[in-house]
C-alpha cells in the first residue's frame, strides 16, 4: 500500500505544528444525537442529563463530529471591561457541556490505537487524549492563563459533583474572567458544565450561574453510551486499504459518496433557526438571511471554477469534494463555535466558518476564506503534492486568493496595499530577495529569520506569485509558464523518488513514530531532517523546471519583479 514519502510527512507535520488552527473536528466519534432544547431546557438522553440555560441565551451549533464538545449556549447580552488606559472589550457569557466517558478496560485493550482507515484515507492520529476535565482545560483553553481557586465536592439532585471556581487573568483575552465549572459524576461518564463570564461582572451573573448550575438532573438514557472518544489531532494520507486497489474514477465515486453523507449528516444535525441551500460549489448552512449567505457562496464558487479552469494540470481528473460553508449570524457565533474541542490540524473537515457580521465590516470579509477554500481544492486534487510545496510557492497561492474579490461572474486579484507599502519598503531597504534567491528557500530558511525578514518573505512570496498568475509576468509566456511547470517537475520528482523507494515512503516508521511522540519532541526531531530533505527536494526540481536558463533570463527577471513592485 502507497503512503507518504518521509519528506512530504515531514513538510506538513512542520507546518502543522508551527501553524496550529484550532478547532478541527474530530474523527470515528458517533454524531451526539438524541438531543433537543425547549423552553423547558436542554435535554441530552444520549448522555442522560438535562439542563436549563439561562433565559435568552441562544443554542450554538456543534460541529458534526464533534468528540468531546455536547452542548454549547451563549447570551445575547453583551458586557464589557473597560482596561486602564482606555481600551475597551466586549465579551458574551457561555454555557459549554463537556463529556468525558470513563475507560472501558476490555474495550480499550481490543481497540487498536493509532491510524484509522476509512478505506481512502488514513487518519494518522496523535496518542493526546483528554484524561479528564482539567487536562481539557489546559489543552483547549486559550482565552488566558487561569488558576483553580477553588475546588470542593458536593451534590445536587442526588448527584455527585466536583466543583471548580477558576480565576482568569494572565495575558486574558477580553479582560480578566470567571469560570465556574461542575463536574457531575454519572454511571459511565463525567459531564462538565462550563459557564465563563468577565470577572467584573462576576457579582452580578452569579446567581443566574448557580442557578443554571443547580438546575442540572440526571434523565434516562436512550441506549448506550458512545463507545469511544477520538482527539482532533492528526494528519491524514490518502492511502486507505481500498485506495491501493481503486481506479481513479473508483476512487472519485466512494469520495462522492463519502461527501454525500457528510452534507445528509449535517443538514439531519442542524438545530432549530438553521437553514441549508445546496449550490453549484458547495452546502450552505445558515441561521442569517439565506441570500446574504448565498453571496458568500457565489464567492466559493467562483474561486473553485477558477482553479478548475487555471490548474487543470494539478490532480487532474480528480474529484474535490463540495465544502459545507456555514455561516453564521453574528461574529460572537462565529467565535463561539470554533472555541473549544480539540486543538488538532489537518485537512479533514470539509466545513468552513464564517459570519454575515464578517463580511459587512469595514475590511472586506471573506480575505482568509478564500485561501483556506482554495487549499481546499488543491489537498483534494492531490494532497501530497500540495503539501511538497514550497513555502513561497504555498503561502503565495494562499494570499493570491485571500486578496480576491468576486465582481459580477469574474474572480478578480489584487495586491494587499499594506504588503505592498511595506515590501516597497523593504526594497528600498536591499531587504528582498528576488525570484532566483526565494525560489531555492526552504521553510525553515524563510521561518527562522528575524521578524521583518519574515514578514518580508511573506510580502515576496504573494507579490511573485501574483505577479506570474494575476500581474506583468502573466503577459510573458516565459514567465507566465514558470508556476506550471515547477509544479509539473516537482511532481514527476515525487512520482521518481517514490518508485525508487519501491512504492513505499521507506517510513511507514515515521507516522508510527509520530503517535507516539508529543508535539514538542517530535518538532524537534524533525526540524533537521526536514530542513536537508526539503533543499535537496527544492534543488532537483529548481534544476529541471530552470535547466535552460542563463544568468541573464535571471536577472531579467528579478529585474521585472522588482519594476513590478515598486
């Protein structure tokens, strides 16, 4: 069975690790069914519990497969923290429902730890699991440093509980908080009910907190527990036990499928006020006006066409799936429902998050989402590919389309007047580099420079890239051929290192390894090896894609590049 060669496992668990985005969904874990909310609370006989939430306070969707997260509520009200010298933050109390299921013995020595195979791809998961709730708070909670105040336990409707005062202050986010949490101990699982508000406002929340808390009974429960939990945190390879076997249209038609029943999960989970429109390019899922989100989705739309249309010759044949785009009313929804849950990486969610609120600000709206859209369509087009690129050529495509704007039909780019204030800036300065020095940079030459050498490698990276797909260098054939043909190259240098390995990366070892490793060991183990792999990788296709050019074509190039910039 084919899987990663060890430099692209490499590439992307680097990239991963420096660049963390929290708030990937979970993998294997049953849909938390068997719930409801009426104006007589929230009941979950999945888990066996009800409570009732403060009044007014709106239910906040979960993500599909979610495997720790089962409730969540935030109030409408907004309070404030006025922070000496002048600033001003606002902050909405929530409610979050945690569960955790004891260990079954039997169960978890039966249950192979490690890769889940889904048949197309491989789920490579790290060995973090959440031992109980204190260790989900400190590796999921990022609002500031906290302390435990208070801990004691005590019961309530016949039910036994850990209660925790927690004090949030160090480096907070939003200004200083208040967690209360309790922990109610139930046959077979312990769930943790979260309420956080700003510590100001504490005195005058307090009762409706206890309150709240207080209100928590044990109900029956509608069949078993779920029989295992999974930490959001990995990295998958499309290399499954089928995939080995499958033709490319084989394999097109079981994503297809696979894709089908994610979007039916969704639509079947969406709480009450949510709606959802299936478009060309993707699901929207919305609790705003239908036609504002659709807007947004004719930009999803058109981004994916322009790919098709532009990269035929990356992944060419195969199926990208259809990306859900959930978009939410308000911007604190937005927060709320991408806070919490594991603090994984990896490309396996097919749900990107926004808000109306986001899009009718003052700096334009959609900017990240379209590049994470656009990484999308390139990781289902071919993953290992997208992840062999290098970093000016990645982070360039990514800013390409975070500066794009949709008018009428037609997808449009334009450089970020910051970016370019600021690389202007730095030439003026002799602070870049060029195409001829930044083509042969790996990720860790363009990471571990200053702070302004960075910014400015970023700065180049886009600029050179839309220069040669949006600006001057499209209107020359020579250039406008360079991005094709590197990406070619680069591709039919995997393919050759692959078949002289046999087929194999050499280092089935090295995903292994990485289970077993945590975050901090395994970034420092790999960060050599990476470093020597990706150069010699990045100096074989420089080579091929370049072999007949002189210094001259170099310095004509760099030469247009700059004149382009300035």
């Amino acid at each position: 069975m084919h899987v990663l060669n060890r430099l692209t496992l490499l590439v992307v668990l680097l990239t991963a690790l420096l660049f963390a985005n929290p708030g990937v969904t979970a993998w294997g874990s049953p849909t938390l069914t068997g719930t409801s909310q009426s104006s007589s609370g929230h009941e979950d006989s999945t888990f066996g519990y009800k409570i009732k939430p403060p009044k007014g306070w709106v239910s906040i969707p979960l993500k599909v497969d979610e495997g720790w997260l089962i409730a969540k509520y935030l109030s409408k009200r907004e309070y404030h923290f006025n922070e000496k010298g002048g600033w001003t933050y606002a902050h909405k109390p929530e409610l979050m429902a945690i569960a955790f299921i004891h260990p079954n013995s039997d169960e978890e020595e039966a249950e192979e730890e490690g890769d889940q195979d889904d048949g197309v791809e491989v789920i490579h998961a790290f060995s973090d699991k959440y031992e109980d709730y204190k260790d989900y708070l400190k590796k999921t909670y990022r609002e500031g440093g906290y302390t435990i105040a208070a801990e004691k336990e005590v019961e309530n409707n016949e039910v036994k509980i850990t209660a925790l005062d927690i004090k949030v202050s160090k480096a907070s986010i939003t200004g200083p908080k208040r967690i209360r949490t309790w922990i109610y101990h139930l046959d077979g699982v312990d769930i943790a009910i979260q309420i956080e508000v700003l510590e100001n406002h504490y005195d005058k929340l307090k009762k409706t907190v206890e309150t709240t808390l207080k209100s928590f009974k044990e109900i029956p429960r509608e069949g078993p527990l779920p029989s295992k939990q999974k930490s959001a945190d990995g990295f998958i390879t499309s290399s499954g036990s089928k995939a080995a076997t499958l033709s490319l249209p084989e394999r097109n038609k079981l994503l297809m499928e696979q894709c089908e029943a994610q979007h039916q999960k969704v639509i079947e989970s969406l709480p009450e006020g949510w709606k959802h429109s299936v478009e060309k390019s993707c699901l929207v899922i919305t609790n705003a006006d239908l036609k504002d989100a659709r807007k947004i989705a004719q930009q999803v739309t058109a981004i994916l066409d322009w790919l098709e249309g532009n990269l035929d010759y990356f992944g060419p044949q195969h199926y990208v799936r259809e990306p859900i785009l959930r978009v939410c009313k308000t911007r604190d929804e937005q927060q709320a429902y991408n806070r919490g849950g594991g603090d994984g990486w990896g490309g396996t969610s097919l749900e990107f998050v926004t808000s109306i609120e986001r899009h009718r600000d003052w700096f334009g709206g959609f900017d990240w989402l379209s590049g994470r859209v656009a990484a999308h369509w390139f990781q289902d087009r071919d993953r290992e590919l997208y992840w062999a690129m290098p970093e000016w050529l990645q982070h360039g495509f990514e800013e390409l389309f975070d500066n794009s704007k949709l008018k009428g039909s037609k997808l449009k780019f334009h450089k970020d007047d910051w970016d370019r204030d600021d690389l202007r800036q730095a030439v003026r300065d002799d602070r870049v580099r060029g195409p001829s020095n930044l083509m042969m940079m790996c990720r860790e030459d363009l990471w571990d420079s200053d702070s302004s050498g960075r910014w400015t490698a970023r700065d180049e990276s886009a600029s050179l890239v839309f220069f040669l797909i949006a600006g001057d260098g499209a209107k020359k054939k020579k250039y406008k051929q360079i991005i094709p043909d590197y990406i070619t190259n680069l591709k039919l240098v995997l393919e050759e290192r692959k078949a002289k390995a046999g087929g194999v990366n050499g280092d089935d070892e090295g995903s292994e390894a990485a289970t077993d490793l945590d975050k901090e060991e395994l970034h420092r183990k790999l960060r050599e090896d990476l470093r020597n792999q990706e150069k010699e990788l990045l100096q074989e296709v420089y080579n091929r894609t370049f072999a007949d050019w002189t210094e001259k074509d170099w310095e004509k190039l760099d030469k247009a590049f700059l004149k382009s910039i300035s």
